[in-house]
C-alpha cells in the first residue's frame, strides 16, 4: 500500500525519511494555529465585541512593521536554526502565558475586559509567524525539487491538522469552554516541536556550519558597509509608480485581502449574532474550521492540474470571480435565514483561495523583475499589499461598527469591491504579456517557462493569440518566446503563421519555428514546405526538421520519403535523428538501410562514432553492443564516453569488468559516464558490482559503492552494503609509509608525488563512504559536510565531525567514516626504520602509480647515484615535471598521467625557431631544460627581446587553443632546449575539463603581457 502510494504520489526514498521527520510537525502546528485562531476569535468577539474587529486590525496594520524589523534585527543576530527554535519557542510561551491567564479569570472568576485586545494582537501574531516559519522551514531543510514533490503532502497534513482542529474546537467548546480550547494550543505545539527539533538538528544545523561561523564573526563596519550598498529607501516605491504592471500587481494583492476581510468582518459579525453563548460560537466556528479545511484537503488533489490547465493569470481571474460571486450570495441572502450559511461559506472558501492558491501566484509577478531587485520588489509589494488590504476592509467595515451602514449594505459595498478585483486581475492578464517581451532582453532564459505557467493550457487564451503579433518582432529573443510559448500550446492552427518564417535568416529562429509546429493535421502541401528545411544549411536545422517531420504519423509515407534521403547526409547528428525517425515510423522496408548508416556511423570513427553510439542507445539495438564495446578502446574520449553510456543503457552486464577496470586512469568526464552506465544497467549490474566490494583499488571500489548506492533501496544498503564499506574503510594499509621512506631515501619529489596519491586514495575510500551515507541522510546536508570537513577553519571542520560522531543516517557507517577522516599521515614503524624493505613491499601493492613510485625508486638506488642523463623522460619523469608546473600543480595524479600521455618530449637545436611571427601554431609548450627567447617587431620594422623563458615555463598557449597565428617569435637560445609540447584539440579539452588550468594559462598570458607593457614604456 506504501509503495503504491509512494509511486503515485511520485516520491523518493529520501522523500519518505524526510517525511517521516517533519509531517508531526506540519500536522500539531496545523492543530495548535486553527485552535488558537478559533478561541481567541471567540473570546475577543463574545467579551470584547466583534464591533471592534477593524479598530484591533489597524492596529495590527500599524505594528506590522515594527514587527518585520524586529524580527530582521533578531535574523541578524542568531544563528538561522538558534533563530527558528527561538521564534518557535517564544510562540509557545505567547500562547502558554495566554492560556495561564484565560484559565486564571475562568477558575477566579473574574475578567478584565481590555486584556482581549493584547490577546488577540499576541494571539495573531503567532497565527501568522507560525505559517511563515512553518514554510520557510520546509523550504530550507529541502532542495527545490525535493520542496515541489513534498509541499502537496505537507498542505495535506496542515490541512488534516486544521479538519482536526475544527472537531476537536467543536467538541471541547461545549463541554469544557473557550479557554480549554486556546489552553490546548500551546500544548500540541509542544509536541510538534519536538519532532522540530530533531528536523533541524538533522537537516538544517550542518547545512549552516559556515553560515554560523561568520554570524559570530560579523562586525559592526561590515553591516554598516552592507546597508551603504542597498538601494535607497524610496527606489522601489519609485519604480512600482512608473509600472502600470506592477500597480496592477500590487492592487490585486491589495483588493484581495481587503475583500477576504470584509467577509471575515460579515462572517464572524452574523456569527456572534447568531450564538449569544460562547460555548457554542465556539463550537460553530470549530464545525466551519473543519469544514474549511475538509474543502482545503479536496481543492489540493485538483490544484496542480488546475495551474496547468488555467494558468496563473485565469487562475487569479477565477478567484475573482468566486469573491464576487460569493459576496454576491451573501448580499442577496443576508437578512434571510440562508444568511449565515452562505457568508459563512463564503469565508471558508475565500480564506483557502486567497492563502493557499492565491499567494503561490503573486510570485509570478516578480518572475519579471531582475533577479538581483527581485527580492527588494516582492517584499516591498507584499508590505504595501499586506497593510493595505488591512486597512481597506477594516476601514470599510468600521462603517458598519459605527452604526452608519447595515451588514446587508455592507456586503454590497464589498460586492462592488469584488467588480473591481475582477476589472484589475483582468486587465492584468494584458499587462503581463507586455511585461513578460519587455524583460525578455534580460531575462530570456527561462521565460517561456513563466509565461507557460501564468498564460496556462487553455487554447482559446487571448494571451496566446496575442503571441503571434510578436513573431515579427525585431528582437530575436522576442520571437523566440514567442515561439516556445505557441510551441507548448501544441496547436495545429498555428501552423500557417509558422510556415510563413521558413525564410527567416537566423538558424536560432528557424529551429525555434520547427520545434513550435504541429503537424498532426498538416496537408501534404504543408509537409512538403517544411520539407524544405531538410536541405538547410545548419546541420541543427536539417536534425531538428527530421524530428518534426517524424511525428506526422497520418502522412507515414510521405514523411518516410523525406526522411529516407537524409541517411546520407554529410553530419553525424542528422543521420542519427534520420535512423530514429524512420524506426519511429516503423518502415520497416528502411531498416536494413538504417542498420548501413548505423554501420558507417561506429566505422567512421570520431564525432560520427559519437552519434552512432546515441542511436544505438536510443533505439535500444542490442546488436551492435559487441561493436560499442570495441569503442572503449578509441584513443578519443569523447567516443569512450559516448560508448560508456550506451552500454549501460543497452545493459550490456559483459562491459562491467571493462568499464571498472577503466576508472583508474579516466578522466572526470569519463568516470562520470561509467558510473552513470552501470547506474543504468540496473538491478542486472548487482552481482558484479558486488564481487567489486572487496577490490584494493580505491578507486574502482569507490565505483562499484557509489552505483550500488544508488541502485539499492535502505534496506538492502543496511544489510549488503554497509559493513563491507566499514571493513574496506578501516582496513589496515602501509600505504601512507611511502611518502616518509622516500624523504629518509631523499627523493623529495617521489615523495610528493607519493604522499599526493595516497592522498587520493584516501579521498577515494572517503568519497564511497559519503556516496553510501548520501542514501541514509539528506544528500544536501551530506554534500555541505563533506565540504565542511575540508574547511580551511579548523571550528568548522570540527563542528563537521561532531555531526557525523552523533551517527549521522546509518551509526556504523558514520563512525568508520569519522575514524578514517581523523586517520593521520604518521608513518609505520618500517617507514622509520626500514624504508628499503618498505620500497620492495609497495613494488606488489595495487595501485599502479604506488608501484611505478616503488619500481623508479629502487632503480635509482641501484644506479647508486651514479644516474645517467636520459634523453627522454619516462612516463614518471613526466608527471613528476607536472607536477612542479604551476598551471598542473592542483591536479591529481592520474589527471597528470593522463597529461603526460598525450604530452610529447622535443628537443631542438640552438637558434631553432619554435614559434614564428605570423604563422599559425597548434601547440603549446612547456620547457624541460634550456631557455627560450621570445620577440616581437616595432613599427620601424627592428626586432625586440620581449622575455626569455626557463624550464618550467609554458609559452603558445594562446594560439594552440584555435590555431591562429603566433604574436611573437619564439627561439632557442644558449643551447639545446628540451621541450613538452601539448596540441591544441588537447589542450582545449583539458582547458574544458579542468577549468583551473584554463585559469593558469590566463595568468601566464597576464605576465607575458606585462613584460611587453614594461618593454614598450621603456623604448618610449
């Protein structure tokens, strides 16, 4: 039954544990807001008179924002999970020194009259700050997708809180009184706080460790410093009264809650007349809470498919017209005996619309502004909105409190309220649109997705028509929301307007036009025009037609035709889609021809290899997995990585050993689509990884954990998993002894070189530790420990390990892990004392680079010091040159080998020219030995010295990464010069897989610029 639901409901394994912790809260707090609201409501209405409402409401108009700065103030000052148990706590104490006092007068039998007031205003406070905290604190303990996932089950829990709460205000009312209802509150908050408690101690704690730390070192000059570089008080308040689209935004946001007021006024005022007693207001308002929130509970298993459908925008409009409507209602029907049930459903359904179905779609608004302002425009907006719709209706229904007006009159004021709501949610659908292209210049990545979301599904949208006036706009950004958002529609109709751009002259736009069209109802003269996109220029274009042409099923012939001749074309990725659409139509006659292209795809090597593996994984081609496999052994990564992943999404189990056996020398992105293939070869892959848990390489151990991670559920990771990890972790090793023995030897740099990759191994061993502990905790807190245990503040670091010693997801495993992170690097007793007999034990120890450290060693002892110079380096020789070169000094020691083996050893003559002035060059250098001289020529056609380089220094970097030519002339100069010599198509990927050496090569083109700089000031 679990798992069904769990399926339906489309959560995760972490999802449930998370749930588990915070659903206690969500449903108490759910409780313990409805009980409180409902008795304080009652006990100020019955005691101090609902005829005060709008005066206590102004009231609290005004102190809202001494509220909102004393509460910044605090946010300031505490530690963000000190500040959520402070405010939850202080909450508690309102509501118990409330309660203690209520329960005083009933068991003393007496009353101060002007006590309620203060009640209510401390009563409400917490009914509001609750629901904040309550949020903000599922949306700081999960990540943004984990939030969309979780929020429906945490409204349903608040919602069944609140259905609960209105039963039990029903109940106790009658027997026990008012005040045993408010006394009750306080005490579920209790209990919801302790499982708050534990949530942040959980998930939010080490998720702050950092931030703690720099509260405690904040000082006064850098808040001072901090609020200098905020804007000016009055910029927003400026900007809002030049934007007719956020006025009307800010007036939706007014009227609304002015609206929801006034029927508050009208519901609680009809109420009180209708049940003198207090008992039994209180059990009325109970009966409509649970109610409420029964219709809460139904509303939220439609509410996302009715966002999607309606959209934002026509979801605003129809909360409006249901205000108007059930004003309307109520106006029509006040003095008459259905009075009280219409006003008091009205509220019910205005309060669910306006808190949980509205204020989601405000936040539309400020999708628009920019995102650096975006903050200061919300929160600015929603004070206005917030103090004005308090104001509007508690100042219209202060007219009915003096006497000026009767309730039915007031009801039709507040119906004439609602036709303006209506008028401006109206007019602000027009708005936004023009809003939506005016910010698309800066904006433009993610607005289709907003407009998609505020325009919604309906296809008669006048928004969405109002689209196609923009598909000639200058802009090209302009166009193409427009066209992703007519493209989302999936509307036939606009398939004339869109043939109409086929002559548009930018590849961007075009694309954008074939992605946008439907074809499902095309005629064949409508095929045959965009037919003609086949024959583009831009491979992109030809790919993206043959897709669009794929999906008109009814014109299977004659998109078969077209598709046909694109198996020839001259770009991998369009014979790639050509295959795929012609297995999707299923022309079956083609499929030999498709198998042809998918032959010269693998066998023509290099980026046709690279699509040929795509097609074979997406059409799933069994076939072919003998061939794939084959390609792991190209000498381009690319077409590794492309093979890798194909394999695991064919379940070809028979690469496992292969892929396992590649991770040592992989690069990230290789090691990265090996793991990604053998996560996808799923439940298939188990037994082979699990004969992998014992290897002694760190590094494939570390691949099979992470894949069994990630294919096994808790259960089986608790019982398969967990103590194989502890014994790898914890098993004794002589490993760090290397590094020690070779400095006793004096080989400093083999002792580097060793002590880095024990490192390594080490981090490898840590890194399958934190993978399997990511499935036992929330992986964000996991992620932010793990990078905290490697702070450069020790508190930090400390802080970190404290948190894993309290057993952090699985006890066993955290302890392990805390007892492999404290591991020092003191050597063993044989790297003390005997560092020979160490060098010949590590020449049998698994890992390679270990061993060749070991084997290179002891030949030069042998050599006795008597070590020849060798005209060539060996493979060794070269990482441990790299690893003395700054631009290389921060890479790991496969990463360094996989340098060195694409790196190649030259060495040239005296006076040889390297570089040339003017001439195009593919390669960058390094200098080994010897001293280079680079110059460039002045205008009057002389030759100057602009530097000369020595070992260790790279020179050609600029020009090898796209060949254009060479700015300065490179020779050598003194003698020979022995040099490392890297071509550009490398260098570009190493650039791109490790940024820090893109980084390094900027300095060293910096300082090279310099150097001229500093020759011309002085020729000058």
């Amino acid at each position: 039954m679990q798992g069904s639901l769990t399926r339906w409901m489309g959560l995760r394994t972490e999802d449930i544990r998370k749930l588990w912790m915070m659903l206690p809260i969500f449903y108490f707090s759910g409780i313990a807001e409805s009980l409180n609201y409902t008795a304080f409501m009652a006990l100020f209405n019955q005691r101090f008179g609902v005829q005060y409402l709008p005066y206590i409401y102004i009231a609290e108009a005004a102190i809202m924002p001494l509220e909102g700065w004393l509460l910044a103030k605090l946010a300031n000052r505490l530690p963000k999970a000190k500040l959520m148990t402070t405010l939850y706590l202080l909450m508690i104490g309102l509501l118990v020194l409330n309660g203690a006092v209520l329960l005083g007068f009933k068991l003393g039998g007496i009353d101060f009259r002007f006590y309620y007031p203060i009640m209510f205003i401390s009563s409400n406070f917490v009914v509001r700050q609750l629901t904040l905290l309550l949020w903000s604190t599922a949306f700081d303990l999960c990540p943004t997708q984990q939030a969309k996932r979780l929020m429906p089950v945490f409204i349903a829990s608040t919602t069944t809180g609140g259905i609960t709460a209105g039963l039990l205000a029903h109940q106790i009312g009658k027997l026990l009184g008012t005040e045993a209802v408010y006394a009750l509150a306080p005490v579920l908050m209790v209990f919801g706080f302790i499982f708050f408690r534990k949530a942040l101690a959980r998930y939010l704690v080490p998720l702050t460790l950092k931030e703690d730390l720099r509260l405690k070192s904040q000082s006064g000059t850098v808040q001072a410093e901090e609020e200098e570089q905020q804007l000016p008080a009055g910029y927003y308040a400026k900007q809002m009264l030049r934007s007719p689209f956020l006025l009307c935004a800010v007036a939706l946001m007014t009227l609304m809650p002015a609206v929801y007021f006034m029927i508050e006024y009208q519901y609680f005022t009809a109420a009180e007349a209708k049940f003198p007693l207090e008992g039994d207001l209180t059990s009325f308002y109970g009966l409509i809470t649970a109610i409420q929130f029964t219709f809460c509970l139904l509303l939220q298993t439609v509410s996302t498919r009715l966002m999607n459908w309606l959209g934002a925008s026509n979801m605003l409009l129809a909360i409006t017209v249901v205000f108007f409507g059930g004003f309307g209602l109520t106006a029509l029907f006040m003095n008459q005996s259905l009075g009280l049930v219409l006003v008091s459903g009205s509220y019910a359904v205005f309060y669910i619309l306006l808190y949980y179905i509205a204020e989601p779609c405000y936040q539309l608004f400020f999708k628009m502004m920019p995102i650096s302002k975006r903050d200061g425009y919300r929160y600015f907006a929603q004070g206005v909105a917030a103090s004005g719709g308090i104001l509007i209706g508690s100042l219209l229904s202060l007219l009915h409190s003096f006497g000026l007006i009767q309730l039915s009159l007031l009801a039709w004021l507040g119906v004439g309220l609602a036709v303006v709501l209506v008028i401006v949610a109206w007019y602000g659908r027009h708005l936004y649109i023009r809003e939506l292209v005016k910010s698309v210049q800066s904006l433009h990545a993610d607005l289709s997705d907003i407009a998609e979301s505020f325009i919604g599904g309906i296809r008669s949208s006048k928004a969405l028509s109002a689209m196609l006036g923009y598909l000639k706009h200058p802009n090209d950004y302009v166009r193409e929301l427009a066209l992703e958002v007519i493209g989302k529609a999936k509307d036939s109709a606009f398939l004339p307007h869109l043939i109409g751009m086929i002559g548009e002259e930018s590849s961007r736009i075009r694309i954008a036009v074939l992605r946008a069209m439907n074809l499902q109802s095309a005629t064949i003269q409508d095929l045959v025009q965009v037919a003609s996109f086949l024959e583009d220029e831009d491979p992109e274009v030809r790919a993206e037609s043959v897709k669009l042409i794929s999906k008109a099923t009814h014109l299977k012939s004659q998109s078969h035709f077209f598709i046909r001749v694109k198996l020839l074309d001259n770009h991998p990725r369009v014979v790639h889609e050509g295959v795929k659409a012609l297995y999707s139509l299923e022309s079956e006659e083609s499929y030999q021809a498709c198998d042809e292209a998918i032959i010269k795809m693998l066998d023509n090597g290099g980026e046709w290899a690279v699509y040929g593996c795509h097609t074979v994984a997406d059409l799933k081609l069994d076939t072919y997995s003998a061939w794939v496999l084959s390609l792991l052994d190209d000498h381009r990564p690319a077409v590794k990585v492309a093979a890798a992943a194909c394999l695991g999404k064919l379940s070809h189990i028979e690469a496992i050993p292969v892929l396992l056996n590649m991770v040592p020398l992989a690069d990230q992105e290789l090691r990265k689509a090996i793991l990604q293939a053998l996560v996808d070869m799923g439940d298939k892959a188990l037994p082979t990884l699990s004969g992998s848990l014992n290897h002694a390489n760190p590094f494939i151990w570390n691949a099979a954990v992470t894949a069994l991670a990630e294919l096994l559920d808790e259960n089986k990771l608790r019982t398969q998993l967990v103590d194989p990890c502890v014994n790898r972790m914890l098993a004794s090793t002589q490993e760090r002894a290397l590094s020690e023995a070779l400095l006793q030897l004096g080989m400093k740099g083999l002792a580097e070189l060793a002590n880095q990759r024990c490192a390594e191994l080490h981090n490898a061993l840590v890194g399958g530790a934190w993978a399997v502990m990511a499935k036992f905790a929330d992986e964000r807190v996991v992620a932010t420990l793990r990078e905290a245990t490697k702070d450069e503040n020790e508190e930090v670091r400390e802080n970190a390990l404290e948190v894993l010693a309290e057993g952090l997801g699985d006890r066993k495993l955290a302890f392990a892990l805390l007892e492999l992170l404290k591991q020092g690097t003191a050597s063993s007793d044989i790297a003390m004392t005997e560092p020979l007999r160490l060098l010949q034990e590590a020449v049998r120890w698994s890992d390679d680079w270990l061993k060749d450290i070991a084997v290179y060693a002891l030949s030069s002892l042998e050599r006795d010091g008597m070590r020849e110079e060798r005209k060539f380096l060996t493979m060794l020789d070269k990482v441990i040159f790299l690893k003395q070169v700054s631009l290389f000094a921060d890479l790991s020691v496969d990463e360094l080998g996989l340098i060195a083996g694409i790196a190649t050893e030259e060495v040239h003559e005296d006076l040889t020219y390297l570089l040339r002035r003017g001439q195009s060059n593919s390669a960058m250098y390094l200098i080994i030995e010897g001293n280079v001289e680079l110059s460039n020529e002045t205008g009057v056609g002389e030759t100057v010295t602009i530097g000369v380089l020595g070992p260790k220094q790279p020179f050609g970097e600029t020009t090898a990464l796209d060949g254009s030519p060479s700015s300065v002339t490179a020779q050598a100069i003194f003698d020979e010069v022995r040099v490392l010599a890297l071509q550009g198509e490398s260098l570009s990927r190493l650039v791109r897989l490790y940024p820090e050496i893109g980084i390094g090569l900027l300095h060293a083109s910096s300082a090279r610029v310099r150097l001229l700089e500093n020759m011309l000031l002085k020729m000058a």
